[in-house]
C-alpha cells in the first residue's frame, strides 16, 4: 500500500517529487487523470515502461516501479470526490481483467460510502464536542455555605450539573441529563441549561420552576417537529434535578424530572436517599412537579447523581442508592478524591450513559453573621431599621458600606411599610456579599418604573436597582402568603 499526500504541515518537508509551493496534479491523459475528471473506474490490461504517464506516475511515487496493470477508481461519497484508490500489479501476475475492475469498482463504492460516513460522524462529533465545551459550565463554584466537587465519566450523552449561587445565602445544586448524543443533544443541553439559569435567578420554588422547564420543553419539540418532520428523530427526552440548600435553617427543597433522588446525611455515616416524588421526565408534554422538603444536620452532605452512575453496578444485588450510599461511606480523603475512588468503583465497564456524581459539603452560617429586626408598621421604622443597620455595619467592620445600605433600607422598608402587610421583618446577611432583606405579608410585587422628571415618586426601585450588584423578589412557598424583597452588595476586598 502507498498514501501519496498533497500537503503537509508547515515545517515538515515533502518527498522530493513534491516540493514546497504549488499544487501537483496527477500525469495528463493517463488513468488518473480520467479517473478525477470522468468519475469512472479505469483499467489498464497492459503498462509499457515507456508510456509517459506511468514513468511520471512512478517518478512522483504514484506507483511502484514494476506496474505492468493497474485500476484506478474514483472514491465518492455523496456525490463528493474524496480520492482515488488505485490497484497495481507487477510484471509477475497476470494482468487485470474486466471482472477485476467491477470488483474493484464494487470494492469502492462500498468503501466510498463508509469513508464518508466516517467523516460525517467526525464532523458531527467534532462539533458537538465544540459546542458542548461552549455549553457546558466551567468549574464548579464552591460558595461560603456550600463545598462541592464533581465526578464525571462521559458516554456520548448530554450531563451537567453546576452549583448556583441564589439570594439570601441559598446555594441550587442541579443535574441534568440529555439523552440524546451529538449536535442536537447538546444544543438542547444549552436550551435546558440556559432557560434554567434565567428561572433560578427568578427564584422560583423547585417544583415550580422544573414546571416551567416542562412547559418551554413542550414548546421547543412541538417547534421541532413543525421545522424538521415526522421523518426525523423523536424530541430528546432530558432528566432534571433542582434542589436549594438554605443555610439559615439547614433546609433543602428538591424536585425532580425523572431524576433519582438525592442521598443526603452527616458528614459522617452512610446517606439515605431523600423521600421525594420523581416526576416524568421534560420530554413532549407539560407536568407539573411537587417539591419535597428535608432538613439537614449542622453539617451535612448532598450526592446528586445521573443514572449512569447506577444503572451497572458489579454483582447487581443492590439497588443504584444502597450501593452508592455505601461506596461514599468508605471512601476516604478531600471531596474530589473521593468523587474519584466512588466513581472508580461504581462506574461500569459499558456505562449505559453519562456518569455524575456531584458531592457537596454544607454547614450554616454563623449566627454573627445575621442581624434580624423585627420592625412596626410604621413610616417612623424607617429611621430606627437605618439607625439598626448601621450600627451592625460598624461591628462588622463595614462602616464603608453604610451610606448605600441605609439609602437601600429606606427604600426597602419604605416599600414594605406602604405595599406590604405585617409583620415586616428587616434582616441583614454577611456572606461573600452583603445582603438586605425585608419580608412582609403582602402578594403585591415591587417593579422597576422609569419615572418622568415631574413625577414625584417611582424612583425608588429605580435608585435601588443601581445601588446594588443584584435584587429581586422570592415569594414564600406555596400555602404560605408573602415576599422578600432582598438586595445585595459587594464586599470591598
């Protein structure tokens, strides 16, 4: 066999028969050249050594120099000219006959099609690749309540999973899972995860928001069947699992899209899997999802995983949780290093999919880091609730802070006083960042109004949206009545 190449990379030399600069084409009114431009097989019974196309051919290392027969056979895949490939005998076999080249011509197109299958399947795989590396988050973010770590052990799916830093200290921790490989699983692996990110930051109850999940991704495949036809492959079906960890009380809510529930404990002793209800997964139809509520130890640990952790366990006597439970119970060292020997351990030989594992460690906030205030419903609360906070600025050392945060309490509190019904709570938050919340009874949402200059109010969201680095509004959970209007600012270093 020979492979004659029509470039190389810069700084690597050419046979002599090929120098650098300018493109070589094969020998004119010889075989080749009727091959690339007729697009038939062509067969050569007998070579002469004198025939000038065969000497140039053997000159630039096209054949071997004892070629009495040859045929050359164009390689098409698709309608496109990928190649040629060429047959040789020497002087010492018979020469090639008709049914030679029928065969050599059958030998090729079949050969032409599985080529270009290949190289559909390296494109498509390349860019899904490219575009999962685009999607996928980077590395995950540990925040003050929260330590995590992740495990992964790819199978040509579409998993992910991030931590989520939301308001009033609270930490979501998500896993999800595409079935479908390739492009289309990975674009809508970005659809999923985009449109997640933008719910958590309207901080929505997990059931709620894996609802709205639910919704958009019946809109997307009744989209997708519209654009691409009955012929083409069914919606990619995904698992979803969204918990929120609340250090304030050592809380977590869940809900889960045909996600196995999370194993949740101490940090010492083995994990149990948490009592939730596992709805449908987000496919071609809307659900709605419960969400579920636990408590959690001082500190306490969360494993969230795929099912492709699980689905194949050595021996299979155990169930996916009781086994993972008990490998994470003996495993040993750091939060990576034990993600590492858990998978190690559990992960198939033939994974029947994408294994994750995303441990985390939790712990509450220290209660010096909380100031709450109880405060009337009275517009004169207003200058005790700035009189309060600053002085807890000063013991936190934080007086820098204190001209904004007073101008942001005035508003919050002023809103909550007017708009909202009592009780009206005030609490302070250092965490990574400073947080003011007020909490009142009250349904009615604040929003933002652009305020004309001879208006005499509407400015005051307006001013609070640009004092900090975020805000919004999170209502209590279902059966409960009220809101908290929070805002948060940075911690100068």
């Amino acid at each position: 066999m020979r492979r004659v190449s029509a470039g190389a990379p810069e700084g690597e030399r050419f046979p002599a028969a090929f120098p650098l600069g300018g493109r070589h084409g094969f020998p004119h009114a010889g075989p080749f050249a009727r091959a690339l431009s007729e697009r038939r097989p062509q067969l050569v019974r007998e070579a002469g050594e004198s025939d000038p196309w065969l000497a140039l051919a053997v000159e630039r290392g096209l054949a071997p120099r004892d070629t009495r027969s040859l045929i050359v056979v164009p390689l098409i895949g698709r309608g496109a000219l990928m190649g040629l490939v060429t047959f040789y005998r020497g002087a010492d076999s018979a020469p090639f006959s008709e049914k030679d080249l029928s065969t050599a011509a059958a030998l090729v197109q079949r050969a032409g099609a599985v080529a270009d299958n290949a190289r559909l399947y390296t494109v498509e795989r390349a860019a899904a690749q490219l575009l999962r590396r685009s999607l996928v988050p980077g590395a995950l973010k540990s925040t003050a309540t929260v330590q995590s770590a992740e495990g992964y052990v790819a199978d040509g799916g579409q998993a992910w999973c991030e931590v989520i830093a939301l308001s009033g200290a609270r930490t979501a921790l998500v896993v999800g899972d595409v079935t479908a490989g390739g492009v289309r699983g990975a674009a809508h692996m970005g659809q999923l995860r985009a449109s997640l990110l933008a719910l958590a930051e309207a901080d929505l109850e997990p059931g709620e928001l894996l609802s709205r999940l639910a919704a958009l991704t019946s809109r997307l495949s009744a989209q997708d069947e519209d654009a691409s036809g009955q012929d083409d492959p069914a919606f990619p079906v995904a698992t979803c699992l969204y918990l929120v960890y609340d250090p304030l009380d050592a809380s977590c809510v869940v809900a889960s899209a045909g996600h196995p529930a999370p194993l949740y404990g101490g940090v010492e002793g083995e994990l149990s899997a948490a009592a939730i209800e596992i709805g449908p997964p987000l496919g071609v139809e809307y659900h709605a999802y419960e969400t579920a509520r636990f408590s959690l130890p001082e500190h306490g640990e969360l494993a969230l995983y795929t099912d492709g952790l699980t689905s194949v366990r050595p021996g299979g006597g155990e169930s996916g949780a009781v086994a993972l439970a008990r490998a994470l119970a003996s495993a040993r060292g750091s939060l990576d290093e034990r993600c590492d020997q858990v998978l190690d351990a559990l992960a198939p030989q033939r994974p029947t999919g994408d294994a994750v594992l995303l441990l985390a460690h939790t712990h509450p906030l220290p209660s010096g880091d909380v100031a709450t205030w109880e405060l009337d419903s009275d517009p004169k609360g207003v200058s005790t609730a700035r009189k309060a906070c600053s002085r807890q600025l000063a013991e936190w050392g934080l007086s820098d802070l204190s001209f904004t945060t007073e101008l942001m309490v005035s508003e919050l509190v002023t809103n909550a006083v007017r708009y909202g019904k009592p009780p009206i709570r005030l609490r302070l938050i250092r965490d990574r960042s400073l947080i003011c919340e007020t909490h009142d009874t009250g349904s009615c949402a604040p929003h933002v109004r652009h305020a004309a200059g001879g208006d005499e109010g509407g400015r005051g969201l307006f001013m609070l949206s640009q004092l900090a680095a975020r805000w919004g509004v999170r209502f209590d959970p279902e059966g409960t009545t009220g809101k908290t209007v929070w805002a948060e600012q940075e911690i100068p270093e």
